[in-house]
C-alpha cells in the first residue's frame, strides 16, 4: 500500500522535473538563432523591381562571385532603425550589403535612406512580401550572408546588434572571401 502511494506521488515529480528541464533548456536558446533550413543551400530565386528604378530588376544574380548580407528591412520598423548604425558599420568595414524593401511604401523608402544613408549596394523592393517567402522570411528585419557561390551561410532574425556583426557576421565574411574563391 505504501509503494503504491510512493508511486503515485512520484508521477507529479517527473512531471515537474520535465517541465523545469524544458524551461531551462528554452532560457538557454538565443530567439534570434532560429535554424534555418535553406543553410548551405542555393539562395532561392530572387526576381525584384529594384526601389530607385523600378523599371530595372535585382536577380538572384547579384550574389554572384561576392560574398553578400542580405538584409531585410522596411523603412517603418523600429527594430530596422535599431540595427542601422550596425549596417553602416559593417558597409564602413568592406561588407557588400544588398537590401530588400519589404511591404513598404515606395517614398518612404527612399526618403529613409536619403535621410540616414545607404548601407546597401542594391536595393530590391517587395511591396506585397511574396518574393521573401521563399527565403523564410515572415518579419523584419532578418538577415542571410552568402558566399560567394550565392550559397546561404548564415541567417540573423531581428535587428543585428554590433556585438553580433563584430564577433560573427565580419569574421564570417572575410572567412567566406578566403575559403570560398570563385573559380
């Protein structure tokens, strides 16, 4: 009898025991780092209006023999203009930057960048979002790096904090520029 009550008080231990290990193992988790499962892939199709002429487009051609961020904004996200100064860092620090304008107004855009610079080498624009899905994208901003081959290497959601582009993205870029030579 007092095995089976021992029994019975264990079921709600092990049950609280899992749920403390879950908690804890999500504390760990940085919410920036999602997996992505286009790593190491082929950029997937990119076909835009680019956002100071419309009349031209921005292919996935681009990324060709460059290693390239490719970063996602908009010009009414405040995270977007959280993480701008570390854009213009990392332009100031030889990284090739093209931007996709997503679900954004036209003028606003560009009023955006005439009025804080321009960190990107292209911008591509994306009115209705339709072009990003492809890539995984269902916010703003995120950002991917590509070697120079136009695969994905890397994958950053939300804004990129300067820690973050010193410590990862930079190196990871000139690491790309060195072990990933265009034939």
């Amino acid at each position: 009898m007092k095995r089976a009550r021992y029994a019975i008080l264990g079921i709600p231990f092990v049950i609280l025991a899992g749920l403390v290990v879950t908690f804890w193992a999500g504390l760990l988790h940085h919410p920036s780092i999602i997996p992505s499962p286009l790593i190491g892939k082929p950029a997937p199709a990119l076909i835009l209006p680019r956002l100071a002429h419309p009349d031209q487009q921005v292919t996935r051609a681009v990324f060709r023999n460059h290693v390239t961020l490719l970063n996602v904004w908009a010009s009414w996200c405040v995270s977007c203009q959280y993480e701008y100064p570390t854009l213009l860092w990392l332009q100031r620090h030889g990284v090739r930057i093209i931007g996709v304008d997503y679900k954004d107004r036209h003028k606003p855009a560009l009023d955006y960048l005439r009025q804080h610079g321009d960190p990107y080498v292209e911008v591509a624009y994306d009115r209705k979002g339709l072009a990003t899905i492809n890539w995984g994208v269902y916010g703003v901003p995120e950002t991917f790096v590509l070697g120079p081959r136009g695969r994905i290497r890397y994958k950053y959601v939300g804004p990129i904090p300067l820690s973050v582009a010193r410590r990862t993205i930079l190196p990871l870029v000139q690491h790309l520029r060195i072990s990933e030579p265009v034939s």
